[in-house]
C-alpha cells in the first residue's frame, strides 16, 4: 500500500493495490469515499491534489487522472 497526504489536506489516500482502490481517510479516522479502478494493481506512484479534486496515477509509464 502507498499512502499520501499534506499538512494542508483534510484527507489521507492509501492506495490499496491488492483491493485496486484508493481509500480516502478524514484525519479523525472516518473513511471519504474510495476509488475503483482495476488498473490500480499496476500503479507504481500516485498523488492527490485536494485543491484540484484530481487524483494522478502512474501505471506502466503512463500518467492517469481522475476526479475525486
């Protein structure tokens, strides 16, 4: 699992590999929202831009979005 987040966000995102999901966590432990997608067993880096509602997901080389 990788995990991600900023003193700034109000959430922090695990990517989930075996599960292909990103979990979004509150900082007092709540779960957000989570995010499916099967490709995300191949994903070698990720990142979230709160401010953007983006998600960014790097597999095979490649670089994906989504909203979040």
């Amino acid at each position: 699992a990788m995990i991600f987040t900023s003193t700034d966000y109000t959430n922090v995102y695990i990517l989930d590999k075996k599960a292909n999901k990103i979990i979004s966590i509150s900082k007092d432990g709540t779960i957000d929202n989570q995010y499916l997608w099967s490709n995300l067993s191949k994903a070698t880096s990720f990142a979230v831009d709160e401010e953007a509602d983006k998600v960014f997901v790097t597999i095979d080389n490649k670089l994906y979005s989504f909203d979040l």
